[in-house]
C-alpha cells in the first residue's frame, strides 16, 4: 500500500513555504476543521470550501482540503456562530480536513508570481507594500567570531537580510564579550563559576517582523551558546518595493523589455488569467500610449493603490477595486483591470497542487476553479 501523507506533514511543509506568521493579524491560517494525524493519499485544493469542493474530496476518498479563503472568518467566530448550512459541518462528519493558507500564500508565494509573470511576458521588479513602516527589526546579535559565517546563512536562509535585490546584508564589528555562569550551566566556552572574556562579533541583521519567529528558531539552531545574546530593535524604515521579497509585500510590479500597445496587453491578460472579459478603466490620457510597467495584486486591490501611484505604473490588474478608486486611480494614468476575485486567484491551487506534491502525497490533486461569480 502506498504510504500516506498525514495532514501535520503536510502543515509543517507548508509552514516552510509560507509561515503562519506572515499572515495578518486579523486572517485565519493553518489547520481549521479536522485532526493533524489524518492521513490521506489525495488532496483537493480550492479558493473557497464549496459543497461542491467537498463532494469532490468525498468522490476521490480525500481527507484533506486546502482552500486560499478561511472557512472560518474573522478568527474570533467559532463553529457556534457558523450558519446551519455550511460545509463545515459535513466536512467535520465525513472526516475531511480544511486548511486556509490565505495572506501569509500572498506574501510568500513566489511561485505564482512566477507562473504570473511568465504569462505576461514581463520582468517582475519588486513587491506591492501597504503600510509597511514597523514592519522591519534589527536583530543584533553577539557569536564569536568563527561562527559568523554559519550564522549568517541560516538567518539568511530563515528570511533576515534582505534588502531591495541584495540578500545576506550583514554588518559586524569586533570586540570583547564577558560572562559567567553559574554551577548549573554548560558553557561553550570556559568553567562555570568563573568570568569569562571572548572575542567576538557584534552581528546585524535585518529581520521582517512576520519572519521573527523562524529567524530566530535558526538563531538559536546554529548559535553556538547555551544563552545567545541577542537585540531587537525596532525599524521605522519601510521596506523596499524593490526585489522579490519573501514573506513581505502583495503581488508585484514589473516591467515589458519593450511597451506594449493595449491591445496585445490585454489580450496576454485575458490568455495568462484564462478570462474571456475584465472590466477596464482606461487610464484619462491619449489611449495609443504603451504599457511599460505593470502591477498585480490577488483579490481586492485598493490598499495598493498608492504604491501603484508612487511607482509609476501604467497598468494595475486585480481582483476587485471598486468604481471610484477605479477613477481615481484612472486620472493619476494607471489602466485598472478587475478580473474578478477568484480568477485573479488562479494561481493559488496551482502552486498548491504542487506544493503537495513536494511535501509527500501519494495520490493525485484535485484542483477545482470554477468561479463563483463570473462576468455574463
């Protein structure tokens, strides 16, 4: 019989691609209906939980469902506020898991905008951020000076470091470290109950807060004391938009090797998003000027609109954005592209049915895609 995945498996690989910690605040990620010791050999993954999604996962003999949308939200309703007719409660009877990865997916998702940017033909040059000041730390951390190098990479590797299109920016500076430990202590270095005095390095790194918590699991991995000392501190720098950060900013913005006129971008829109018709707000400037620079965002995209604005850009495709930021956004000269919420989300059970597959499971995935609302 073929080995099966069980659902805690599959959570600590997905938490390796798109921590819970990167979602915001107000989301509710991980695992929301079922047991983390299930097993199953196949998975259906989906925008929403839809009795449809669950009669396909009950036809393949699926234990396990992954949605981008929380069955459950916001995070405080539990199951007693849930409506009588929700699928949630089948789920729950026929032993069928749910588990949401929704902004921290949009955060830390390169894949999809992998496959995004591919299909437009573009260059993506950064992320989209919205009210990003405080989002930053400084972890200043102090390691004897032999182990700087093995220290650095596992912070880098954990998200730290990263600023614009550089990664593993570090700064250190040398010098003397003191300490003693008591009777009970293990030192690395030196006998317990006596002053200590080490050579070491005063190491800085940039750390995105939504990233401390793995940053700092690496710390202490690869940190060489039984007591690391170590610094926050807060950042009121924002970070970049340039550089395809993980685990910070939405979407992208990116760039044509050569402008494109409007009829050929939408129609690599319509191909790439597998939409026939989007509603566009052309931008209020002469209709034969290019599309050089273009910018995506999953599902609603008003929070972005200023960094769309700040950057310049010609064309902003989402999902949903609303009539009179539409217009605003038209009059600054940026064409505005609503796709639809679920079909600028189409990439999300396509980077799932593969991350599945990497995280272990036997049997096949079911992707299921069919919007919910479409444009008639």
């Amino acid at each position: 019989m073929a080995k099966k995945l069980r659902v805690s498996d599959f959570l600590a690989y997905l938490h390796s691609k798109a921590p819970t910690s990167t979602s915001e605040d107000w989301d509710n990620t991980g695992l929301l209906v079922g047991d983390p010791e299930w097993e199953t050999e196949t998975a259906v993954v989906s925008v929403d939980l839809t009795h449809e999604v669950l009669d396909r996962a009950i036809e393949l003999g699926s234990r396990l469902i992954v949605n981008h949308h929380p069955c459950i939200f916001p995070k405080q309703k539990g199951l007693s506020k849930v409506v009588a007719g929700s699928p949630i409660f089948r789920a729950i009877r026929e032993g069928v898991a749910v588990v949401a990865a929704h902004t921290n997916f949009d955060r830390c998702g390169l894949d999809a905008i992998e496959a995004i940017t591919s299909g437009l033909g573009c260059t993506p040059k950064g992320r989209l951020m919205e009210g990003a000041s405080g989002s930053l730390l400084k972890l200043v951390v102090f390691v004897p000076t032999p182990h700087v190098d093995p220290l650095r990479e596992a912070l880098s590797q954990a998200g730290a470091g990263r600023i614009g299109n550089y990664d593993q920016c570090t700064f250190r500076s040398s010098g003397e470290g003191t300490f003693r430990g008591d009777l009970g202590t293990n030192p690395f270095v030196g006998t317990p109950g006596t002053l200590e005095r080490v050579e070491e390095e005063k190491f800085e790194i940039l750390v995105p807060r939504a990233l401390l918590s793995p940053v700092l699991k690496a710390l202490h991995r690869v940190h060489p004391y039984e007591e690391p000392a170590y610094d926050l501190i807060p950042v009121e720098q924002a970070p970049t938009s340039r550089g395809m950060l993980w685990g910070q900013g939405y979407g992208f913005w990116g760039e044509f090797s050569l402008p494109l006129g409007w009829g050929e971008f939408a129609d690599r829109v319509k191909k790439t998003f597998e939409v026939s018709t989007f509603l566009h707000t052309p931008r209020m400037v002469r209709r034969d000027q290019k599309i050089r620079t273009v910018a995506w965002s999953p599902g609603k995209g008003n929070s972005f609109l200023g960094a769309v604005r700040d950057l310049r850009v010609d064309a902003y495709v989402m999902g949903e954005v609303g009539y009179h930021p539409a217009l605003d956004a038209a009059r600054i000269g940026t064409e505005i592209i609503e796709l639809g919420h679920r079909h600028s989300e189409l990439f999300f059970a396509r980077t799932l049915e593969k991350w599945l597959k990497e995280a272990g499971l036997p049997g096949s995935v079911e992707k299921v895609e069919a919007p919910l609302q479409q444009f008639v």
